[in-house]
C-alpha cells in the first residue's frame, strides 16, 4: 500500500453539489472516488491509498489535469485505489465530480 | 494404419534433415501425431527441420529438446514462447525466421516444400477422403503443397466412417490415415467474455464506430482477437444502430466468427462472413445462418486460413487491430523480453495492399488524406487502426521511445527487429484519449506529436508539446471525445449489447453452445 496525499489551489466558487458522493469499486484494475464537501474553502485535498507503489508522478499529472477540468474549490476527494490505469482513474474521477454535483443520469 | 504402429511408421518415413510439417494452427491441432513424433528414435531420427503455423503443444517443444528436430520456420508461438525462448538461447533450437500466415504458405510452395505432412482431419471413410468439419483452417494448403511435390501425407482422424458428410480433402491426395486413440485438440480462442469489456473499452469502441467506421462508410473489414475488437461488435445493435449506421457499416467481413459478433448478426448488420478457421461452441449457430457464414452441403461451416487471410489483405478495406507496444513512428510489436511471439496474420492484415487495384469508397478516401501532393498519381489505402489502452495490465506503458523488439533482436541475432506492424502501414491510433489520424500528418515530427498527443500520462504522452497537440487537434489530425460529440458519461456496460456469455446464448436462440470454462451460470 502507498498513501499520496494532494493538495490544489482554485480559486473558484465552492460548487454546491450534495454532502458527499462516491462512485466505483475497489477491485483490481479498478478504484473507489469519494468526494466532500468540506471548509477548506480555496483547497482540494486528494487522498490516495493504493496497492501500485511508485507511480508519484503518474497521479500527481492525472491529477493536475483533473483540478484543471473541474472547478474543486472546498473538497477532499478520497482515493482506493487497486491499481487502476491513468484511464480508469480519471474517469472515475470525472464520474464522481458528475455525481456529486447531481449531473449524472 | 493402427495407431499403435505410428511410431514405426515415422522412422521408417523421415530422413534426418527432412522439412516436415506439423499441422495445428491456434485452433485445432494434430496432436496425437505430434506425440507420436515427439517419441521416435532421436538416433533414427534427428535435426528435422520443422515447417509449421504455430508452436503450441508440449510435444512441439520436445521435439527440440530431444534433437529430433532442430529447425523451425514458424508464424505463432503461444503459452510455450518462454519456454522457445529459451531454448534458442540453449542452441536447441535454430529459428529460420518467423513469418505471417500467407508467407510462411507462400514458402510452402517455393523454398519450404514439406517431404512429410502430418495432417488433422475429423474424419476418413474408407478410401481416405477427409472430412475437416468446420475447422479446415490450413490443411489444403499444407496438403497441395506436399502431396504434389512427392511429399507424403499422414493424416490422424477422430472417426473412420464409411460415408463423409462432404469431401474436404480428396483421398489421393493422402498416402495414410490413422485414427488417433483421441479427438484431436481444439481451442476455443476467439471468445471473449462480455463480462470483461470494461468503460474504456467501450469509449474507445464508441470512438472508432463514430471517429472512424461512420466517417469512412467501412463496410468490407477484419478485426484482430481481443477485448477492444470484441467491445466494437457488443456495441453495433445498440451505439452504431442509434447513429442510423445499421446498413452503412460492417456489412462484409473476415472474421473467425467471433461469438461477440452474433448480436450484430441478429440485429441485422451483417451481411457475410468468412473465417479463417471455426470456433469452439459456434458450429450450430453457423450452420444455422448459411446466409452469413460458408457452409457446405453438408450444413456446417467451410473455413480455409490462406484464403481468408488473402481475402483480409486485398479486399478488405479495414484492419483493427491491438498490440502491446508502439514507437513514436507507429511502429508496433508484441515482443516482450525473454518470451517468442509470433505474429500469426496481424503483419498481412494489417498492412497496405500495394497490389491492390478495385476501389471502394473508404480506400479512396483514405488514399486522398494520405496524399499531400494534388499532382501525385493518386491510390487509395487501406486503413490500419491500432487500438490500444496506452497503459497494459501491471502499468506497462503501451507508448515506448523504443520497442524492446530492438533488445531481442540485439540478443538473438535476428537480422531485423521483429515488428509486428509497421507504423508506414498505419493510419490511425486509437487510445482512451482520442483518435490520431497519421494519414493526414504531413511530416515526421507531426506524426510523433500526433502520437505522443494520444499516449495519455505515459512517459512518451508527458513529453508531448501542448501547443502542438492542440494546433493538430484544430486540424483534426486528433480527435477526442468531445471533439467527435461522445458523451464520456454513455460509456458505461448498459451499452453492451450483451454483458454475458449467457446474453449471446439468448442472442443466438440457444444456438450457441459455449464451452464448458465459459460456463458461469
């Protein structure tokens, strides 16, 4: 197991989305996306547990580019991760934005 | 001629140095036959050079250890590669060279002639005429080319019967029969369970009905084995029938008939099919719908590998296909260090027909966007696609500086680095980032930045040039999702026409029948 931990700066409004969400699964090959609401305002925090050790900089490029997508003032976003790829990972995340924000059929 | 005198047989047939070959292709195999090579005297019997499809069987791979063979001109090398591998290290085994399908026949006939063919059949009657049933696959080829060149055929049937369902090989054309203790050996290879066609499959597939068989109208096309072509198939009656392209795409096909296919079929998409070779649990189906598939007289299907594969090369106007690496040139291969391959059709299906002549919309087509000068003789092109996820299982990267093709060539002593296809032959990438189109790059350096604009977070994707990938994103030389109006959020596994083998036997009105492995209900 590997534990990251992440933070982003946007400067954006705080989107009003539900409590919390939470898509996927843990599995091989897959992940589980939680996403808070929380007061950190300005702040994301992205927490990742995964089984894949050594892959830093992987998650930290997916994860930029995903802050970049979304605007993710005030949330923490919580990662299980069983060694999804970059492709899984940031559609999962995109699914669990969708979700929280109620936009997902 | 009893079973039990094989053995004898073989020695008293084979001169040490004869080319013998040993049919069984990634299908069905003659594998009691093999066995019963795999047993002669090594002192009677020694450095054969062995002529062959595919390396399959344990027996195969005795026969090098114990010096009874010592040569291999080959196609395909499946679960025993890094077993071969290490074989050649050891000096037991010298490899001519490794080839695809149609070349290795081709040398059948010019420089590879068998003096001995060990051949497969279901049945004999009682003259020796064969009954291949389904699974003809290559034993016309390998028997026309050693029996009319004074070779001798040894054929091993399941059943001696006094009257065949139809004649697949005519009996003086073979000079003796045997029926094996068992059945001879058959793999299903071309079932893909639904149950495993995951959302970026299916983005991807979506991408390429869209991106690519909508654009350029295919109607005449193969799809490699795997989960990316088999997520293409699941999503014809239900993606592409909601576009409007039921009628305008996929009607013509060479294709194993792959069980993922049959929804399509059902749906009204396809109009023929014509296949390399059969498929384990598939034989009812088949034989039910002779409207699609070739089938003979006798009802069940016709397969022959050398004309399908001459079919995918000159008159299909697509190839898709999958691999394990690529190079920024479009170069790709499925060597992995320590571990023999093989390329099986992918180097013929997926590569240009120079000599091909007739047109079809979608060749001249692709022939115009690969053209840069308005004054060049214009021709059109085959459009090879290779379909790939940019990362592989254990996060190898699919995307490479350079393929470890180059590193078995160096420790092997190939004369040239074993590539599967060559990235000259490609004309689009398609990855869960987007679609590169390489026929519309103009020069080296765009075609890079066009593929690095698609490898996603590999090492090769990081270094691309933002500002470039977005100016060939402008041109339409990439293409994402969005950029081609797919909704990200749809690729989900509501999608599959199917998500269950059990689905396609539903599909099949109980026709057909998987094997027991695939079983789970």
């Amino acid at each position: 197991m590997e534990h990251l931990r992440f933070e982003f700066k946007t400067p954006g409004n705080r989107p009003s989305g539900r409590a919390s969400a939470l898509v996927g699964v843990v599995s091989s090959g897959n992940l589980e996306v939680m996403v808070e609401s929380t007061d950190l305002n300005e702040a994301c925090q992205v927490e990742v547990n995964t089984s894949a050790r050594g892959f830093a900089a992987i998650w930290q490029a997916v994860l930029t580019d995903f802050a970049e997508r979304h605007d993710l003032a005030g949330l923490r976003i919580s990662i299980n991760d069983g060694g999804a790829t970059p492709a899984v990972v940031s559609l999962r995340l995109d699914q669990a934005i969708e979700e929280f924000l109620g936009m997902s059929s | 001629m009893p079973a039990g005198r094989m053995q004898e047989l073989l020695e008293a047939v084979l001169e040490p140095g004869d080319r013998v070959c040993l049919e069984g292709n990634n299908q069905k195999q003659a594998d009691f036959l093999a066995g019963c090579l795999a047993k002669v005297n090594p002192e009677r019997v020694h450095d054969l050079h062995m002529v062959q499809s595919v390396i399959a069987l344990p027996e195969h791979i005795e026969l090098f250890e114990r010096g009874i063979a010592h040569k291999v001109d080959f196609s395909f090398s499946g679960p025993v590669g890094v077993r071969m591998a290490q074989l050649v290290a050891a000096g037991k085994i010298q490899i001519g060279a490794i080839h695809t399908y149609l070349e290795l026949f081709g040398r059948y006939f010019i420089d590879l002639t068998p003096q001995v063919a060990l051949i497969v059949a279901h049945s004999a009657d009682r003259e020796g005429n064969l009954y291949t049933g389904p699974n003809t696959e290559d034993t016309p080829t390998i028997v026309e080319a050693t029996a009319f060149k004074s070779g001798i055929v040894i054929a091993q049937v399941n059943q001696i019967v006094d009257r065949l369902p139809r004649v697949d090989i005519p009996a003086d054309w073979v000079d003796f029969v045997t029926q094996a203790p068992t059945p001879h050996f058959i793999e299903p290879l071309f079932t893909r369970d639904p149950a495993q066609v995951g959302e970026i499959k299916i983005l991807m597939a979506m991408m390429v009905i869209k991106g690519i068989y909508a654009e350029y109208g295919i109607n005449r096309l193969n799809h490699g084995v795997g989960f990316d072509a088999a997520a293409i198939e699941l999503l014809l009656p239900t993606y592409a029938d909601s576009l409007g392209l039921k009628g305008k795409i996929c009607r013509h096909w060479m294709l194993n008939p792959h069980p993922t296919l049959i929804p399509a079929i059902e749906s009204g998409f396809v109009q023929s099919v014509y296949s390399p070779g059969s498929e384990l649990g598939m034989e009812g189906y088949v034989s039910a719908r002779p409207d699609v598939f070739f089938t003979g007289a006798d009802g069940s299907q016709r397969t022959n590998r050398a004309f399908s594969h001459a079919a995918g090369h000159y008159a299909c106007d697509l190839f898709i296909g999958s691999t394990l690496q690529m190079d920024l040139d479009g170069n790709s291969s499925t060597v992995t260090l320590g571990r023999i391959a093989g390329y099986g059709g992918a180097p013929n299906l997926g590569s240009d027909a120079r000599g091909r002549r007739h047109c079809q919309p979608a060749w001249l087509k692709a022939g115009r966007q690969a053209h840069d000068r308005p004054a060049a003789m214009p021709r059109g092109r085959k459009l090879v696609v290779q379909m790939v996820e940019t990362f592989r299982e254990q996060m190898q990267p699919t995307f490479v500086e350079r393929l470890d093709a180059w590193t078995f060539m160096e420790s092997s002593g190939m004369e040239l680095p074993p590539v599967m296809v060559y990235g000259d032959d490609v004309s689009h990438i398609v990855t869960e980032e987007g679609i590169a189109n390489l026929l519309l790059c103009r020069t080296e350096e765009e075609r890079s930045e066009a593929i690095r604009g698609v490898a996603g977070y590999t090492p090769v994707g990081q270094a691309r040039s933002r500002s470039m990938v977005e100016n060939l994103r402008d041109r339409g030389i990439i293409q994402r999702p969005e950029d081609l109006g797919i909704d990200k959020r749809l690729a989900t596994r509501d999608l599959l026409a199917a998500r269950s083998i059990k689905e396609l036997v539903h599909w099949s009105g109980g026709l057909y029948q998987p094997p027991q492995r695939f079983r789970n209900w």
